[in-house]
C-alpha cells in the first residue's frame, strides 16, 4: 500500500516516521527547507529524532507530480484562525487541491486536522471533487483521524496513543482501522461517522481551554485578595476528585484555537456558545492581567515615573519546545513595554530568526553578563 502523507510538522512527521515501518511512504510539504532539514537528519520541532529519521524509508517531496499513484493520502496542514478568530481553511483547501490534481479511483483522503464537524465532507470533499473530476464517495472516499500530537510530550507520542477513526464507508473505516491500528500500541476506536469524529476532537482542546480559564479565573481573584493560587490548589487537590488544572497563558494552536472552531459551529446551527467563548476571553486577557500586576509591583518599588528593566525567560508557546505559534508571552512583553519598561527575552528552544520574523523581537543570547533586573519572569517553563 501506498500513502502519501501531506504536511510534515508537528503531526504529520511523527505519523509518517512510524507509517514508513509498514508501508512506502512520501512525505509531502511545500516548504523546501523543512525538507533540506529533514534529509539531513534534522527535526527543528524536536519531536522526531536524527536516528529515527535517519533510519526511515521515507521518499520527501514538494514536487507536486510526486503526489500521483498512492491508495491512501493523510492530510495534516495546520487549520488555525484568522484575525476575527473564525476557521481559516486556506491551508486545508490548497492541499485538497493539490490531491485532487493527484487523484485516481479508488483512493482514500484521510483528514488529520482539527475542524468544524461537516469540513470533511462538506468542504474538503467538495474541493477534491473538483479537483480530480472524480465523484466523491463513488470514484474516491473520506475518512477522518483527528491527530493528538501534544508537542513536546514523549510518553503520548502518535505511536502510543488511541486513535478515532471513521470512513465514508464502511470498507473505508475498515481500511483504516487497519492502518493505524499497525502503527500505535493505544488502541482504535471507530467513531459513529466523520462528524462525530471532527467533533470529538474539537471538543478535547475546548474542554481544557474552559478549565484552565476557571483556574485563570480564580487567580485573579485571589491574588487581589491576597491569597497564593498554588497553596489553594495544593490544598484543594487533596481531594479524590479535583483536576488538577494550573493557571497560565493559554497559546499554541490547538487548545488556544479549537474552541473557536467549536462556536463556528454553535454559531451556524444558530446556538450562542457562552461558556466556550467566556472561557477564551479569560485565557486571552491572561497576559494582560498579569502584566498589570508585574507593573504595579514595579511601580511601588521604582522611583516615581521611571520605568523597570525587565528579563523575560521563555518565548515559546508552552515548555520544552521551539513552537512561537500564538504565544501569549508577546502579549505579555507588549503589555509591559506599552507600560513603559525595557524588556529583554531569552529564550534557548526559539529560533531566534523566528522571533525577529514573526514579532520584531531580538532573543538575548548568553545571558552571563546580563546584570540588574529590576524583574526576571519565568514566562516558561523550560528544563
């Protein structure tokens, strides 16, 4: 069996990396120097190591001709929000487009990428359709596997989780339990139908985002009353039942981002998503909130007028990995320069091209002679 595996970062190279031990694989991207990268055993994301790209039989391409010929394409773009925060599908669409073009009867396109419940069918088979000339569900067929890559994360890696399945067809969810159930120890549950799928996986990332708002919540209250979150959650943890969620900036582009894709559809069947969208504002207010706070203590301990030289230590969207995507730290550095401080950023696991490209941010780089701080934030967690 042939598959073509579109889309090489964070969830598309680990599946193609343990799909590549059972069945001839391409790997397809339109970055070149990602695959440059990638043919010289480099993996900047860090979630695939030198020795096990090294070993992979794996043909790379961005050559589009070289999609043509495979039974199975697994498609991986990212699928993130625009400025209004509604579903940009633009990625989603460009890389139906190129399938299609590639197309032959018989043929599967199996979507990783979260989305709405209804894309799947509605959207991407629509877009292969006329792409390829071909009739979808008769000449060609859908299935959906939402990915559950945690970036950074090496006990829950792609090989070692439970993946949902579901086909167009039943022959189709066969198939694909099949292939994925060759490639993770986790187990396979075959999903009711695609939708249901898309919308198990949409709801994951909304589920988290909406109790870690809670836990941003009850911080605010509690530091204006004085009281430390980490002891009352400590105590409250003693309990069999309490989730232990932390407080802290919510970014990345899965739990920042899915919930929006949960209230496009809420919107479309005429629902006000309440809670979710609730939950969002507090987790995007975050960094502002505690900027101000940061600012206050500064404020009482500088002289009149004068602003603080801060440190900021961590850039990256959550600990341990390179990823700037929707980081909330640049909201929390931009919130104290707009208060008047000088902020300095140091981070060892951002590329430091990146920072400058993506928000005009210079990283410091050996911080040995980095000398009087009138604060240092510890914004993420790294080893």
């Amino acid at each position: 069996m042939k598959i073509c595996v579109i889309g090489l970062g964070y969830v598309g190279l680990p599946l193609a990396v343990v799909l590549a031990r059972h069945y001839q694989i391409t790997g397809y991207d339109v970055d070149g120097a990602r695959l440059a990268e990638l043919r010289q055993g480099h993996d900047r994301t860090g979630e695939v190591s030198s020795s096990d790209l090294d070993s992979c039989v794996m043909q790379l391409s961005d050559d589009c001709g070289d999609l043509v010929g495979h039974d199975v394409y697994i498609i991986t773009v990212p699928t993130p929000v625009d400025e209004a925060n509604a579903p940009d599908l633009s990625a989603l669409r460009a890389a139906c487009g190129a399938v299609g073009k590639a197309l032959s009867k018989g043929a599967i396109v199996v979507f990783e990428s979260t989305v709405y419940p209804g894309v799947t069918e509605n959207v991407c088979g629509v877009e292969l359709a006329a792409g390829s000339g071909l009739i979808c569900g008769r000449d060609f067929f859908l299935g959906y596997s939402p990915e559950r890559i945690n970036p950074g994360d090496k006990e829950h890696r792609v090989d070692e989780i439970a993946k949902i399945v579901a086909g167009q067809t039943p022959e189709v969810t066969t198939k694909l339990e099949e292939i994925y159930g060759n490639v993770t120890r986790g187990g396979i549950f075959t999903a009711r139908d695609i939708k249901t799928a898309e919308a198990a996986k949409v709801i994951e990332n909304a589920q988290r985002d909406i109790n870690i708002a809670f836990i941003n919540e009850v911080s605010m209250i509690f530091s204006h009353a004085g009281l430390s979150t980490h002891d009352v959650l400590a105590a409250a943890a003693t309990k069999w039942n309490f989730l232990g969620f932390q407080p802290g900036l919510v970014g990345g582009h899965c739990v920042g981002v899915d919930p929006f894709y949960l209230a496009h559809l809420a919107s479309e069947v005429g629902h006000h998503p309440e809670v979710i969208l609730a939950g969002r504002k507090i987790n995007d207010a975050m960094a502002e909130f505690i900027a101000g706070r940061i600012h206050e203590a500064l404020t009482e301990s500088l002289p009149k007028g004068e602003g603080g030289k801060v440190l900021v230590l961590g850039l990256t969207f959550k600990e341990n990995v390179p990823d700037l995507r929707n980081t909330k730290v640049v909201d929390l550095i931009n919130v104290l320069a707009a208060k008047g401080h000088a902020v300095d950023v140091h981070d060892a696991r951002a590329n430091a091209e990146e920072a400058q490209e993506f928000f005009d941010l210079p990283l410091l780089g050996d911080l040995a002679e980095c000398r009087d701080y009138d604060c240092v934030i510890g914004a993420v967690p790294h080893d």
